[in-house]
C-alpha cells in the first residue's frame, strides 16, 4: 500500500521505517521538500522510502499518518488538503501546552479537541484517531510491553476505522484495541496525555501502557 506520513520526528520516524519494514511505500512529508531529517531518513529506510513536502506526500499516500506538532497539525492539514479528500488520515497528534511546565496542560477544552479541529481542517478526509497514547516505541512493538494492555481507536468512518485497526493488528501487531465509537471521543483520549506524561517520569522508560480490565 501506499503511506503517508506527514511528520520528520521521532514519530514520523519510527512509524515510516516499520511500515517500509512491512512492504509498503511509504512517502515522508516536511515544509520543505529537502527537509534534512526526512532525506536521512529515506537514505537508511531503503528504496521504498521517499520524501516531499506535507501537500507532496498526502497526495502520494492512499492511508495518511498526521505526526506533527500539536500547535501546528490543523496548519499542516490545510497545507496537505487537496491530497487527502476521501483519504484515511490516522490522527495521532496530542494537543499538549507545556508553557506553564510539567505535566502539561491540554490546550482544547470542552467538547473540543485536536482530532475535531483536524477532522475540520480536512472535512473530505476520514480521520481516525489512533496511537496517540502510547510512545513511538510502543505503537509499532506492542509485545514489548507485557500484558492484554490495548490502543483506543475512534472515528465517525467505519470503513476508515476497519482498514485502520486492520493495519494496527497485521502490520504492528496489537491484540487488544478499544474502539471508542465517534471521533468525538478524541477528547477523551487526548484528555489522558498530562498522565501519560507523570507516568512516564515514574516508570523511567516509554515502554509501557494502560490496560482495562474487566470485573465479573
Ligand atoms: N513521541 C511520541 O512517542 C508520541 C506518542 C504519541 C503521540 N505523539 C504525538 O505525535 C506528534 C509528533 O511527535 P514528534 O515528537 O514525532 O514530532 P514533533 O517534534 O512534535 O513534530 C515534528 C513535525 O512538526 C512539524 N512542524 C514543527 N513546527 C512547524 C510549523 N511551525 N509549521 C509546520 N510544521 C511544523 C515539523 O515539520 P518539518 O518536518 O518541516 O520540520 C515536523 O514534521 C505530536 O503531536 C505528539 O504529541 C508522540
């Protein structure tokens, strides 16, 4: 399949090296279409790999990974807007305002949230909120957290969200996946990431999750 990953970080990174490891095409996208990190990036992951600006990139990819920034991702999904109508644009941004220190604070509220204001950035595209509470490490090597520990999916597409858990349990490997219904439930699982963040301090390592267990 064709991939797109809008993003250069850590994120962007991981992911795009797992799915070209996994026999996808997968296209990098940055501001600028020689972004040094995204041409590095290329260079290591094999000929599957290539790079283009964020508009360069969505319109290659037929499933579209949004990993950047927080503040800027409604930015970039204007930028990439053509290519994704009728696209699988994966959300896995987090709306986190570290200004006033740690644990950060959320800067949407409400029955607001950073999968809402992509979905509006993009309305043609089919957003998926997807991995955005785990680490990079995590999202693409569930096993190497023990345990039934699972993913929260939502989104208002069911085609979109079928093809999207398909990729998460065949191409990464995750057993376990909550599908929370509406995208509207984005703000919930944004809404995770300030503790998310105070357990990460606790536990010394991104390696690790949350699992929901069932009584009787
Ligand atoms: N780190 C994790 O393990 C993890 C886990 C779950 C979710 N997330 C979420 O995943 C997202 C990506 O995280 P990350 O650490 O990989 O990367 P990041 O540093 O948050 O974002 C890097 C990307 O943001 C773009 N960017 C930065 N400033 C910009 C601006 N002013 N205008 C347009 N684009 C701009 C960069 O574009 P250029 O390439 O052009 O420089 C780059 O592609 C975040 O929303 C984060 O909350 C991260």
């Amino acid at each position: 399949m064709k991939i797109a990953i809008l993003g250069t970080g850590m994120v962007g990174k991981t992911l795009g090296t797992k799915l070209v490891a996994c026999g996808h095409e997968v296209r990098m996208g940055a501001r600028d279409a020689a972004n040094e990190a995204a041409a590095a990036w290329a260079a290591s992951a094999g000929s599957r790999a290539s790079t283009g600006t964020f508009a360069d990139a969505s319109a290659f990819g037929e499933v579209v990974f949004l990993c950047v920034l927080g503040e800027v991702a409604t930015k970039v999904v204007e930028a990439a807007r053509e290519g994704l109508a009728g696209k699988i644009l994966v959300d896995l941004t987090n709306p986190l305002d570290f200004s006033e220190g740690m644990p950060p604070k959320l800067f949407t509220s409400g029955s607001d949230s950073l999968g809402k204001r992509v979905q509006a950035a993009a309305p043609e595209a089919r957003v998926v909120k997807a991995l955005n509470t785990v680490s990079c490490n995590v999202m693409i090597d569930p096993a190497s957290v023990p345990g039934d520990h699972g993913l929260f999916v939502c989104g208002d597409d069911a085609d979109a969200k079928a093809r999207v858990l398909s990729l998460l349990r065949e191409d990464f490997g995750w057993r376990v996946i909550h599908d929370l219904g509406p995208l509207a439930m984005a703000r919930c699982t944004e809404g995770y990431l300030p503790l998310w963040v105070s357990l990460y301090g606790l536990m010394g390592t991104d390696r690790f999750n949350v699992a929901v267990q069932k009584g009787g």
